[in-house]
C-alpha cells in the first residue's frame, strides 16, 4: 500500500479527532488526493481557524455544513469527531433538529438516522431528553420575540404586515415553526445556534437573501466578523471555495459599518 504523506499536524489532528477515519476506502484507495485534502484540511486551514474559535465551535460549525452540502458519508465522520472534542449528544441533536426548517424534512432524515446509529454504537442511550420549550399555545409568541431579539424590535411584525396579500401564511408559519418550535429550543445558546444556521445555508447555495439575513442575525448576537471567517475557513474544505468566497463576501457586507 502506497504511503500516505501528511504533515505531522494534520496526522495528530486526524487521529485525535476520528475513531473511524482509517475504515474509510478513500483513505486507501486514493493515497494522493487523501494527502493533498487531509493538509489542507487539517494543517493548513486549521492554522487560520484554531484561533479565532474553539475547537468545539470549528468542528459544529463542519458539522452543520455537512448537513448544508448534503454530505452523509462526511456527516457521519463529524458526529464522531463532535463526540471526541467533547460537543455533547443533545447539542449534535439539535445541529440536526436546526436543520429540518432549512433544508427541509426530507434532505434531514438519513442524517437523524445516521446520528441515532452513531449514538448507539457510542452507548448513548435513546432517546435523548426533550429540549422544547414552546407549546401549541405560545409558539407563535415566543417565535415573533426571538425574531426581535436577532433582527430588531418590531421585525416580525413588520414581516407579517408587509407580506404580500394571500402569503401571510408562509410568515406565520416561519413565525411559529421555525422560531416558535426550533430557534427556542434548549441544547445549545442563541449565539451558536445562529452560527450553525449560518454555516447550513453558505453549505447549501442558492440562498444568499437569507444568508445575508442570518450573517446579520450573527452580528447581532455578538460574533465578531474574525470569528464569522474563521466559521468558514474551517467549513472551506468540505464547500468548496465558490461557497466560501460567497459566504466571505456576504460577512463583509454584514459587518460593513454602513449597515445596522
């Protein structure tokens, strides 16, 4: 078998943070992209990226951008590195859950299967506790609060008035769905789970409306614009430089002193 040549640095981190890695056909099969991806990934970039952010925030933050680019093989890999710096099973949990009403419950599901599996062969036991902390009653309420609290004073309301005539649904629905029932969850803060948000839509493309939206909504829970270019080159390797110059772009903007 051809030697692998990678650097000591991304050699430590690989086998630090995966129990698995070696099991993957890539790794065997195709020695030279291997070692041109595992420096970039976990030497190079790295380098950049340690500083600004934790470790447990570098490696929710790919997590989440695994589920954006819909890479399962890759999300599978995560789950067990989060679990070995240390991000707990209900925070991974809540990665997933913050992706149904952004991806949409059909691109979710292997991964939430995926999870589970990698829960149990780790003995997580399941199912983990509930983390909700709305109801049928109230959601609509504490949904239009969060709004406030991320984009401003009045905002959800704003929405809902300026809607245009026979949409007003799709409003209250983003209203009492995705911050009602998701954003309100426990399991992780306001701050990271804006973030993940963020690194779920630059994953995905197509969006940049709402990724300039949630890039402001970072700036407005205090993550510094370091910190936001940090979130990305890490997520880099795995979205590909398109993506990432995008997402780069849209942080400039956000952070851009000519807007509130």
């Amino acid at each position: 078998m051809k030697e692998i040549k990678i650097t000591e640095k991304a050699h430590k981190e690989i086998k630090r943070l995966f129990s698995v890695r070696n099991s993957v056909n890539t790794l065997k099969s195709d020695p030279e992209l291997t070692a041109i991806f595992d420096n970039f990934a976990f030497d190079e970039t790295l380098r950049v990226a340690d500083g600004p952010v934790i470790e447990k925030t570098r490696v929710m933050c790919i997590l989440a951008s695994t589920l954006g680019c819909n890479a399962l093989t890759e999300f599978r890999m995560y789950v067990d590195a989060a679990l070995n710096v240390g991000v707990k099973p209900r925070e991974i949990r809540e990665i997933v859950y913050q992706a149904v009403p952004f991806l949409g419950f059909s691109r979710v599901i292997d991964f939430l299967l995926v999870m589970n599996e990698v829960f149990e062969n780790n003995d997580i036991r399941l199912p983990l506790d509930d983390q909700a902390t709305t109801t049928d009653e109230n959601c609509r309420q504490k949904g239009a609060e969060m709004i406030d609290a991320l984009w401003g004073e009045g905002n959800a309301e704003n929405m809902l008035e300026t809607s245009p005539k026979g949409q007003e649904h799709i409003v209250r629905f983003m209203t009492d769905y995705c911050f009602g029932r998701f954003y309100t969850r426990n399991g992780i803060d306001l701050q990271h789970r804006e973030l993940i948000t963020f690194c779920m839509l630059a994953a995905m493309g197509g969006c940049d409306e709402r990724l300039r939206t949630h890039a402001i909504g970072c700036k407005n829970t205090k993550i510094t614009k370091k910190e936001m270019v940090a979130a990305v080159t890490a997520m880099l390797p795995w979205i590909g430089f398109p993506r990432s110059l995008n997402a780069i772009n849209i942080i400039n903007d956000a952070y851009s002193e000519k807007l509130i």
